[in-house]
C-alpha cells in the first residue's frame, strides 16, 4: 500500500464526507441547485446516505480492499448520475462540481488496482 494511495483515499473519503454532512445539514449552496435540477428535496437523505457510506466504505477499504473497490465504483456510479443530473438539468456551468468530487475517487481506484 503506497503512502499516494492512502493519502488520495482519505482525500476522497473526507471530500465525500463533506459534501453528505452538506446534504444533511442541508446547505443552502447544495439544496437550491439540487431542486433546480428537480432533484426532489425528499431524495436528499438517501444521497446523503449514499455518500456517508461510499466515503465510510472508502476508509475501511485502506484495511479490507475489497469493500473499498465497491464503495469506490458506487461513488463513480453516484457522481456520473450526478453529472447526468446536471446535464438534463442543462445547467453545463454546474458540470465540474460533482467532477471534482469524483477525481480523488477516481484517483483511490486507479491507485489501487495498480498497487
């Protein structure tokens, strides 16, 4: 295990981590894009949930691999439906945000796998 690995996993953990704290405190600068989207307010516990545990997932993989790889490929999973979200929304100045939550995730993936 490479100190890049762990390092970029637990960027990615914490990254995810905010942004689920975000959806269920319910920020302001998350829940108005959301329902611009139509992404209904009820929603929002269950992808707070989702994100709570792909970033829980994201951690316990630095010990048990396997459980990181599957968190890590539902995260992907999460934010690609999140750009599509976004791009039937027609809102393409809103693609790079769940882009760059993606990248570190992406970035635990490939790091792993090469390990």
């Amino acid at each position: 295990m490479s100190t890049a690995y762990v390092v970029v996993t637990v960027l990615a953990a914490a990254m995810t981590g905010f942004s689920a704290v975000s959806v269920f405190l319910r920020a302001k600068w998350v829940v108005q894009p959301m329902a611009g989207y139509g992404v209904p307010l009820s929603w929002l516990p269950w992808l707070g949930t989702a994100k709570a545990a792909g970033a829980a997932g994201l951690l316990i993989g630095l010990f048990l691999p396997v459980i990181g790889v599957v968190a890590g490929i539902g995260l992907v999973l999460y934010f690609a439906g999140a750009v599509v979200t976004v791009l039937r929304a027609r809102w393409y100045s809103h693609i790079p945000f769940p882009l760059v939550y993606a990248a570190p995730v992406i970035g635990a993936l490939a790091l792993g796998f090469s390990a």
